[in-house]
C-alpha cells in the first residue's frame, strides 16, 4: 500500500520571546536580566493529505499556517513531533527530498529581478539536474498553462505583479514538484488574476495528481479549489474535514434567495428573518432544518409572482468566523475526518 504523501503528527514549534516592561528604567534592566516566555507557534497539531487532494489551510493571522508550510518544505526545524512527505523528513533537507516539493509564498520572489525569467529559469534547470527534454517539456506545458507568452523574456522588475505571480509559478514548478506548499498565492492580485491563478493551480492538480496544501485569506479559492479544510488558531487544530461539513456544524441556517415581479409587497418575515432586501429581490434567514418546508410554502404561496428562488449555505466567510469565535468549544471535539 503506498505511503500517504503528508503525514503530519503531534508537530510543534515553540518560539521563545523577549518581554519587557516599557520605560527607560526597564530598559536597562533587560541588559543585564532579560525576560523570556514561550510561545506555541505550532501547538501539537497532526492531519494527513492524500494523494492528489487540494487542502485548505485556514487561520487567522499568527494562527501557525505559514510556520507549519516551512517545517513541511524543511525551512525550519521543530521542537517537538514528527512529520513524513512522500517518505521523507522535511527538515533534513535531502536533495531528494527537495526535488520533489516546492513553497510557493505570494509576493516573494525566488528569481532575480534584473534579468528576465528565462534565464533565472535556466539555472533552476541545472539546480534540479534536469535533462533538455524534460525542462523542454514541462516549460512548454506551464507556457501553455499560465498563458506566459513572451513574459519569460521581461525583466522581472518589468512584470505588473499577477505577471510576476505567473513566472513566479513556472520557476516553482519547473522540476514537477508531487506536493505544493501554497502560501498566499493570490494575496494582492486583482480579482481576473486570482481566478486565473485558481484555474492554473486547479488544472495542475488534474494533470499531475500532485498533493496540494493552500493557504489564503481569500474564501473564493478555498471554495474553488478544496473539498476540505483545515483550520488552526493559536496553534491548534480546530477542525479539519469536509468544507461543506463545516458550514453544516457552525451555519445552523440556510439563506433563501426570492426575486419576485412588480406588484403588492410581500411580508417576507412571516418566511423568516429578512437579512437582505434589494428592490425584488429579497434574502430571508431560516433554520436549515426548516429550509425545505419554508422553501416549499414560498413556491406555492407565491408561484405566479416567483421570477427566481435560491437556496444556499451562508458565506464560506462568516462560517470560518464562527470556528474562530468558537475555537475553545472546538477544541474539545475530534477533528471531523
């Protein structure tokens, strides 16, 4: 049986850092007498990845995501607990081992910024020892991919950045790496440029059947590209399962969406709570266990006036929130699989 890809246990990162009073007196105490405390970046944390999954990795700011991303790609070493990527320790660094992953953080860049791409391109391609063929062929693809054109041939201080983005993409993929560490990938980009970039990141996925574990303060590439989540705060793990299970545990509503033809107002509040009204269009709140009954009676009630019904979970947004208001609760109930 082939060995899960990520295999995460118990890891944790522990930072020490200096406290200190405020005022000059307290200042100069520090010289001679510093103060230490101990912070959980990464509190004891363990989830698997298979083959070919999109994972979401989700967390406030501090939550522990991007130190978790540089145990995994082998940038830092931990203080306690155990991690396994496609056979390897991470924070080994074994030539091996880095041939087969990659770290993609958004807005730093691995390639020079005074020569154009292709040829930072080039020194990669004798970094990772790869045959003409093989970086002939796996250029082309990207190419083809990220729609590049002729942006190999800028200088990268030339490139807007959902250009750079791109050549930033093909630099990190260029020896076929089986799992991506994605940090903030679309973060800055304008909104045509981040579904382009979830477009190639999905499209890569389904050539390659690479592992992928993403992180993003964007919900639309959470929703576009993973089935499944897994949420940290301060540290710890909060959740990890499916997306859709998630709304259903901490969004005990559905939000049903009615656009009507001109006529005679409607009391909507006798259906549920009003959150939304926009001329017709009307967005009423009611409790998921009610959504079809609630939705049934709308139809029949006021079918001939009924230009348009939806039904659907509340934003993807507001549930992330309510895991992180209700973190401690959380905590103590096992990770939905």
């Amino acid at each position: 049986m082939p060995e899960t890809p990520i295999t995460v246990t118990n890891l944790r990162k522990v930072y020490r850092v200096h406290e200190r009073e405020e005022g000059l007196g307290a200042a100069v105490k520090s010289v001679f007498a510093r103060r230490f405390k101990e912070v959980a970046a990464v509190d004891d944390i363990s989830f698997e990845i298979g083959a070919g999954e999109v994972v979401g990795f989700l967390g406030p700011n501090g939550a522990g995501k991007t130190t978790t991303l540089k145990m995994l790609s082998g940038l830092l070493h931990p203080d306690g607990g155990d991690a396994r990527v496609l056979g390897h320790t991470p924070w080994k660094r074994e030539r091996s081992y880095l041939q087969l992953i990659t770290l993609v953080m958004g807005q730093r860049s691995q390639l020079l910024w005074d020569i154009p791409a292709a040829d930072s391109l080039l020194v990669l391609r004798e970094v990772y020892n790869l045959s003409d063929a093989q970086y002939r062929r796996t250029l082309d693809d990207l190419i083809g991919l990220l729609d590049m054109g002729d942006l190999l041939h800028k200088p990268v201080r030339n490139l807007s950045l959902g250009e750079r983005m791109k050549v930033e993409f093909a630099a990190a993929l260029i020896h076929g790496p089986k799992v991506l560490f994605l940090d903030e990938p679309t973060i800055g980009l304008d909104v045509t440029m981040q579904s382009r970039i979830r477009s190639f990141v999905a499209e890569y996925n389904a050539r390659t059947g690479a592992s992928i574990l993403l992180t993003s303060h964007y919900m639309d590439d959470i929703v576009a590209l993973c089935r499944r989540v897994i949420v940290i705060h301060h540290g710890k793990l909060l959740y990890d399962g499916g997306l859709a299970d998630l709304a259903a545990r901490l969004a005990p509503h559905k939000l049903i969406g009615v656009t009507l033809t001109p006529g005679t107002p409607v009391d909507f509040e006798r259906y549920g709570e009003v959150v939304d009204r926009q001329e017709l269009r009307v967005t009423i709140k009611v409790p998921r266990e009610a959504a079809p009954d609630r939705t049934a009676q709308i139809v029949g009630e006021l079918r001939d006036r009924l230009a348009d019904l939806s039904l659907e979970d509340p934003p993807i947004e507001e549930v992330i929130d309510r895991v992180f208001s209700a973190g401690e609760a959380l905590e103590s109930e096992p990770a939905a699989r």
